[in-house]
C-alpha cells in the first residue's frame, strides 16, 4: 500500500512472530552480549542464556546498532511508506531510542521516534495498535495517538525470584530499595516512568503469584482489556494464570501466552513472570 504509515519497534516488544506477519511491523533486533559474541537475541537461544544466567556467566545487552534501524527505514521507504513511526522501550532501561535517533536522520520520509517508556507487551500491544491503525489507512498523528493511549494506559505486572539479575544488569531502579530481603520474600515490580518499581513483597512463589493475579484484576478494574503472561518459557504455571485471568477478568477482549524477549529475560532472570494488562 503506498503513502502508507509504517510502524516499527524493537524486539523487547515481545510480539508474536505471526501477529508481526500479520499486521506488517517491522522489528529491529537487540543485542544479547556473551564472552566474546554480540548477537541479535533472536539468533541466541534462549535455553543457553538462560543456563549461562544459572550458571553465574556475565550476559549483557545492546541496542541495537544505528545502521539496524536505517536499512528497516530504508525498507519502508522502498516498500512506499510516506512516513515511519517508530516505538521503543524506555529511554531509561536502553539507548536503543537514542540508535532509532541517529538513524532517522539520514531517512528522506519523515519519521517519529516515540519512547513508551516501559517494555514488553505494554509496548507490544501500543505496537499493534498503531499497525492495526496504519492498516487502515490512518495518517500519521492518529496512528501515534493508538499507540500512545495504549502504553499510557497500560500495565506491567512483574514477579521475579530475585532481584540479583536486575541489579547484575543496571536496571534495578527503585527495586533497589527491595534489595536484601529473604530468600523466601519474592518481590512484586512494575514499569513505571520509564523505570523498574517496587510494588510489594510477598513470602513464597504461590502466595506471590497470587497476589500478581490480584493486581492484574484490580488493574482491569471491570474495563475491556487485553492480557498478555509473558515469560522465558510457556509451562504450566503461565497456562494456569491464564484460565484464572479468564475466569476473574469479565471483559477480557484478547489474551496470550507469549515468551518474553530474551533482552528482558536475561535482566529479570529465567524465573520471572510478567502480567501486562492493556486496556482497549
């Protein structure tokens, strides 16, 4: 379609790979850093990362290289886009908006860089908003406001077993505050002003994730919303937390399990469990 409005994102977006066909995102990869390689992380696998966490080895990320983000651009462009609006994670967790930056600025079509200010499916689903906008035929201004009314209004919902993964990496924020509590005290986080927070801490896996379900359903608050239980691996737990929320969530319009990208996984730890509640 030509003159049409292109939307990109990074790969911290977590969207599944058949709604990215689906509704034409483009998606510029982070980096996964390790020993001596940098990769993007979805030519790591994740199983070997989340091994290497366990096992005590130094994993970093990246943003992604400016050249990453002008060749997707320059596709656009070539595929007839009129413009490019490209969202991203929080300005504060990565430069990967600072990349998006340089870039635009040798792009001959306009294009607006817009820092969500959270990650995961908060994003995710502001990405698909924007996509489902631009498809049909939205200009500009309208296809940023669909995404800025999602991630302005959307939460993520965090458990992690430990915050060391956090502190490891530089991203811990506010969490910090939360720092040397019991082993048995699993703290509660959320993305929030762009930062990673402190939401509570609750004693043992099974009380904390049930307290995760009790945020996600007070978030709701009896809106239509869509739902996303994001983690490194899909298993029984996710799948349980799924046909609770459906059972608890009355006006619940979409939900998926999705494996959370492995830029995220390798600072919140292979254990960790997110809830992203966006309402429509």
């Amino acid at each position: 379609m030509a003159n049409h409005v292109a939307v990109v994102t990074d790969s911290t977006a977590s969207i599944p790979d058949h709604l990215v066909r689906q509704w034409g995102v483009k998606v510029v990869q982070v980096q996964i850093v390790m020993d001596d390689r940098i990769d993007d992380e979805n030519r790591w696998d994740r199983g070997e990362i989340a091994g290497s966490l366990k096992a005590g080895k130094h994993v970093s990320t990246s943003p992604p290289d400016p050249g990453a983000f002008f060749w997707t651009y320059q596709d656009a462009v070539m595929e007839g886009a009129a413009a490019i609006v490209s969202l991203h994670l929080s300005e504060r967790l990565s430069k990967t908006v600072d990349s998006a930056r340089e870039a635009a600025q040798g792009v001959r079509i306009p294009v607006y860089i817009l820092d969500s200010r959270t990650t995961g499916m908060s994003l995710g689903y502001a990405v698909l908003s924007a996509a489902r906008a631009a498809q049909a035929g939205a200009g500009v201004d309208r296809t940023i406001q669909a995404a800025h009314d999602r991630f302005a209004n959307s939460s993520e919902l965090l458990f992690v077993d430990t915050l060391e993964y956090l502190r490891r990496g530089g991203r811990i924020g506010a969490a910090s505050a939360m720092l040397g509590t019991a082993f048995s005290i699993k703290p509660l986080l959320t993305v929030a002003s762009g930062e990673v927070k402190p939401l509570s801490r609750v004693p043992g896996q099974h009380r904390a994730m049930g307290k995760l379900l009790d945020l996600a359903i007070k978030k709701a608050g009896g809106r239509q919303v869509d739902l996303a239980v994001s983690s490194w691996f899909k298993g029984p737990r996710e799948l349980k937390l799924v046909q609770e929320l459906k059972t608890y969530v009355p006006r619940v319009r979409d939900i998926m399990v999705v494996e959370a990208s492995t830029v995220i996984g390798a600072h919140v730890g292979p254990g960790a469990l997110s809830i992203t509640v966006a309402p429509v």
